[in-house]
C-alpha cells in the first residue's frame, strides 16, 4: 500500500502561436490545470487537463477549486486502489470530466511508476503501434484555409481535419470544395463541425461533399440531440464520428446503442481519465467500431498519456494529437516526439515518461494539500 500524502495543483497558461478557431469561438492560449500526486514511496504522478468553457463548461478557476475538493476527498488514501479513487470522485461529483481526468492521469502515472513499467505496458498495449497525427486547419474564410492545408500539406502532415460548422452550411462546401481542390484528390482529409450544423443544414452539407473523398465527420450537429443525429447518420453519405455526444462510457453506451454514430472520438478531458476512456474503448471495439483519440489544448504530457492509452487500443486507428504544436512554448521534459512524417513515438521511461520543467511550473502560483 502507498498512501497519497501530497498534491499539487499548478494552473499554468501557455500561449497559442495564432488563435485557434472552431465553430464555437477562438482561443488563443491554453489554461492548463497541472496536478501532481505524491506518496509516501517518495515518486509522484502527474497528469493535466485543459478544460474547454464552451465544450465541458469547465473553466480554469472553477478545475482548481474542484481539485482541492477532491484532494481532500483522496489524501491518505491508497494510490494503488484507482478505481476506488475514480469512484470516489464520480460520486462526490458529478461532471468535471476535464479535472477528474487530470487526476485519474496523475494515478495511472504514479501507479506504472510503482511497478517500473511506461504506461502502455502498464495497459497492456502494444510498443509497434504506429501512430501518426493529423494538423487541424482553424475555422477561417475560405482563402485562409486553402492557405493553411497548402502549407500543411507541404510539412508532410499525413492528413488534414478541417474545422466547420458555420451556417449557411453552404459556405463550408464551398471551403471544403477549395480545400480537396488546392490539397488534391488523394490528400486524407477529415471533418469537424463541433455542433455548428442543424439537421437539415448538416444533412445537405454532407450530401453535397459526398464525393469529397472525407473520412468522416466530427459532431455535426447539438450533440444531446440523438434523435437528430439517428436521423443525420442514417441520411449521410460520409461516416458521423460523436465527439461531444460522448463524454463518457454511459454516453457512448447509449449514443451506439441508438445507433447515432459510427465512430467515437474518445479524449481523457470527457472521458473523465483512463479509467473510464478504458470503458468506452472496450464498447466500441464489441460491436467493430473504430475510435479516435484527440484533445483540447493539452501540452505534450497530456498528450504523452493518450499516445500510452492509444497503445493498448487496436481499434484506435485515427490521432488528433496535434495540440502541443499550436503552443508557443514546449516546456515539457521527456515524453512523446513527433517525427518529420509525424509520426509519434515514447520512450520506455516509467509511468507517462514526461513532466515539466520545474522553472516553467515556478512561473506559477501553487496550491499544496497535505494529509
Ligand atoms: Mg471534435
């Protein structure tokens, strides 16, 4: 047994290199809620979250309150006993997926350093999994975006996602039109229109760009609206991929059972950490679905955590781990590398294998918890 004697929650900000722009409005910096948790072994853990107001309602101010709530809920408790822990934080409360993911990431950290193992070992995964990420192009007129996917294109990334989602509908065809024709008819591309559509706007959007040669298509439409979605995804002749109908293993149960989607986007900031992202795994691999994994605006360790949790997944076949390039500062140590066909590799270091540099998280206020 290790006992949690100590946690740290650090809120950092890093810049973003220019504004990043969905449907919803842009962001121009990362608010990054930073938690560490030691025990009394002497080794910590560390995860983060990057919570996203207009998607999870969370705000950093409000992350670091919930944390120290949670902290005091957890000190002195057994490390080793996660899913005791992801109980305990589900039951106290409700939602705050984005800062009981930061937490559950800190324990899977912890615990596969306990045993000396890197993480997707820890999970079970599989150390020749290729993985490869995408670039996203910001939501933006329509030149600007041709311009971006060129330069993209021309950085080798292996394929695009594309924000949408602006009304008419119609002016996203016409960008994506501009886009296959400027990147060519081979270029992978895929879509996000982060709930900007309706029904009948989605519905002929998607028709018109049918022979666009799209993957699929993030969150069309309000996602809590699954009768909608039942009815767009039966319509659509491009594949319907739930990224915010699907927080967590509960939604991704109902959002497949009503047969809604066709592919799920799984990112530990809904899911509310590993252990449950575990759960929505293992739901759509039993019925053949295939998963995505992506992010909000997490640095490289956050994203380190996902490339281990993408591991243990075969039928996680599409990466949007593209965040840690947006920012205008790396100040993350170890972890995972992006290669110049950007692919995504992690060294065999214990737990996650990544942390911050300890003069990057003074530039920060703290708040410490003992018990
Ligand atoms: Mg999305």
């Amino acid at each position: 047994m290790a006992k949690i004697n100590k946690i740290k929650i650090i809120p950092i900000k890093i810049p973003l290199n220019e504004p990043f722009i969905i449907s919803k409005g842009p962001l121009t910096e990362a608010t990054i809620t930073v938690v560490q948790i030691y025990c009394d072994e002497g080794l910590y853990g560390i995860g983060e979250c990057c919570p996203y107001r207009t998607i999870h309602g969370e705000t950093q101010e409000g992350t670091v309150a919930a944390a120290q709530n949670i902290a005091r809920l957890i000190l002195g408790l057994d490390v080793t006993r996660i899913r005791r822990i992801v109980q305990i934080m589900d039951q106290s409360l409700a939602g705050n997926a984005s800062i009981k993911g930061a937490f559950d990431m800190a324990l899977y950290d912890l615990n596969a350093k306990l045993v000396g193992l890197p993480l997707y070992q820890y999970l079970n995964g599989d150390p020749d999994k290729r993985i490869e990420t995408d670039m996203t192009v910001s939501l933006m007129d329509s030149d600007k975006m041709v311009e971006k996917a060129i330069q993209y294109k021309e950085e080798g990334f292996p394929v695009l996602k594309i924000k949408l989602g602006q009304r008419p509908s119609v002016k996203d065809v016409d960008r994506m039109k501009a886009i296959r024709q400027a990147t060519g008819s081979d270029y992978p591309l895929r879509i996000d229109a982060n709930q900007g559509w309706n029904l009948t706007q989605a519905t002929s959007a998607l028709k018109e760009m049918e022979h666009l040669s799209i993957e699929h298509c993030e969150a069309p439409i309000y996602s809590q609206n699954l009768i909608h979605l039942k009815t767009l995804r039966d319509r659509s002749p491009i594949p319907i991929m739930g990224d915010e109908s699907v927080f967590t293993h509960k939604d991704a149960f109902q959002v497949t059972a009503l047969e809604c989607i066709d592919l799920i986007n799984i990112k530990l900031g809904k899911s509310g950490g590993i252990c449950h992202a575990m759960k929505i795994a293992s739901i759509a691999e039993a019925q053949d679905m295939d998963c995505q994994v992506g992010s909000f605006s997490e640095s490289r360790l956050g994203i380190t955590a996902l490339v281990h949790f993408s591991m243990a997944w075969d039928h996680i076949k599409y990466f949007d781990m593209d965040s840690p390039l947006m920012h205008t500062e790396d100040p993350v140590i170890g972890g995972m590398q992006y290669h110049s066909d950007w692919s995504i590799t992690v060294e065999d270091e214990p737990g996650i294998g990544a942390d911050y540099d300890p003069d990057f998280l003074k530039r920060f206020d703290s708040i410490t918890l003992t018990g």
